[in-house]
C-alpha cells in the first residue's frame, strides 16, 4: 500500500507556508515500462513527485530548497505562461516549469526527468499530442545532458535506451533509429543491447505503444 503525509513547508522563491502531500511509502507489483515508469502503486504517486507554491507558481521536488536566479526565473513572463499552459494538464505544467529551473542551473539531466514525468501526466490524462510534445522535448534535453557530461541514470546504457523509447513513442522513429545506431557499438551489456532490439523490433512495425521490460526480456511470453 501507499502512505502519504502533509506537511507543512515554506516557499523559498516568496517565503510562503502550504502544506504539501509527500509519500512516506509505496509499493510495486509489476514490470517497470521502457522508460522506466515504475508499475503500480508507485506509479500513481506521481501527483506527489513535485510541489507548486499555491502563492507564487515555484515549483520544485521541494520548494523549501531552490537554485541560484529561481526567483527570477519565476516571475519571468516564460514561467508564468508556461505554469497556465492550457495545453497542458495542470500537474504537466508544474513538472516543465520544474524542468525550466533546472535548465537555467545547467542542470539538463534532472531536467530532463521532469519533462519525461510531464509526458507520462499527458499519457494519464489522454493528452496524446501534449505527450508527443513532452517527449520530444525530453529526449533532446537528455542528449543534452550527455553532451555537458552529466549522468542521467545510474545505469550504464539506460541513457540510450529511455531517449530511444521516449523518441518511438512519439513517433519519431527516424530519430530513434539515429541515436540507437550511433550509440549501440559503445554498449556491451547484454541487458541493454536486448532492450535496444526490442526497441528495434517495435520501430520497424511503427508501434508508438507502451511496453514493458518484462516484454522486452520475453518474461511476458
């Protein structure tokens, strides 16, 4: 089961106090997807994954904490129209406004994730061409963070396998092609090549569905 508490915080950005929802606990009974979304109950916990200042619109993991130029970047008109994006649901807008911050710190990895949580909001909420949107945008921010030498995941190769699933997805199974193929003759994990012929396999056929790792491993069969 999953356990929740609120407590209460104070916005570092206009020094205002809300209570905020975290999880305390949570479980997971299935296969992570692709992208690494975990299964449920964790999966559902998303709502929780960031806090937006009801007073002033920071949001943050935790708004009691900030980087350098947050609060300018806040009260920036970009910010601002980007938190009311009608096109966007409204927890979608709070993970890309979290992304915008990290941006601007120079930090494109954890940005990256954030852009990758709003499209999984956009899956939620039916919002399909927002998560298109979504997840174009968070795989150029993670080849981002390659390039200025950040690590995106923990393990060695995921870093090629999620912008892959996240670009097929999408539809955009030309880039997907590209950056499997420039990428694959540096990786030797058995794991990871697997993945990256399922994913293969699915761009061929033009299946822009979601798939899980126990699929990709042939423990579904």
């Amino acid at each position: 089961m999953t356990t929740i508490s609120f407590t209460a915080k104070t916005c570092i950005v206009c020094r205002a106090e809300h209570e905020y929802t975290e999880i305390d606990s949570t479980m997971v009974f299935d296969s992570p997807d692709l992208d690494s979304r975990p299964p449920e109950m964790m999966r559902s916990t998303i709502f929780a994954w960031v806090q937006c200042c009801p007073a002033c619109g920071y949001c943050a993991e935790d708004v009691s904490k900030a980087p350098k130029q947050a609060k300018v970047i806040v009260k920036s008109t970009q910010y601002q129209a980007q938190l009311a994006d009608p096109a966007m649901p409204e927890l979608a807008n709070h993970f890309l406004c979290q992304a915008m911050i990290h941006e601007h710190a120079g930090d494109y990895a954890a940005a990256a994730w954030a852009i990758v949580h709003a499209a999984r909001v956009c899956d939620d909420e039916e919002k399909s061409e927002s998560a298109k949107t979504c997840r174009i945008r968070a795989a150029n921010t993670v080849l981002r963070a390659i390039a200025a030498g950040q690590e995106f995941t923990e393990q060695r190769g995921a870093e090629t396998v999620i912008p892959a699933d996240l670009l097929r997805r999408a539809g955009a199974f030309a880039e997907a092609r590209t950056i499997i193929a420039r990428r694959r003759p540096g990786i030797t994990d058995s794991t990871i090549l697997r993945l990256l012929a399922f994913q293969d396999s699915l761009i061929a056929r033009g299946d822009v569905a979601r798939h899980t790792l126990d699929e990709a491993m042939g423990e579904d069969e």
